[in-house]
C-alpha cells in the first residue's frame, strides 16, 4: 500500500513539474489533471501489487 502511496505522490509532483515547464506557470486544470492521472496510476499500481 505505502509502495502504490509513494508511487501516486511521485507521478503527481512529475505531472506538476512537467506542465509548470511546458506552460510556464501552473493553472487549475493542470494540476486537477495532474491528481487525476496520478491517483489513477496510484490504483493501477496496487492493484497490479496485489494480483502479483
């Protein structure tokens, strides 16, 4: 669980730094987005540690 946590924190703070690069400045979408893909990444990876 803490490994699918650290995982999901991680793409998180990626995704932000990534759009702060590309757009130069952070904007509600992107970081809404950013959450989005990241807890969904964050589920996908648990469920992946569980089954394997």
């Amino acid at each position: 669980m803490i490994q699918a946590l650290i995982f999901t924190i991680t793409i998180f703070i990626g995704w932000l730094i990534f759009d702060a690069i590309k757009h130069k400045k952070l904007l509600k979408e992107n970081l809404i987005s950013g959450l989005l893909t990241a807890v969904v990444a964050g589920v996908f990876w648990y469920i992946l540690f569980i089954v394997f």
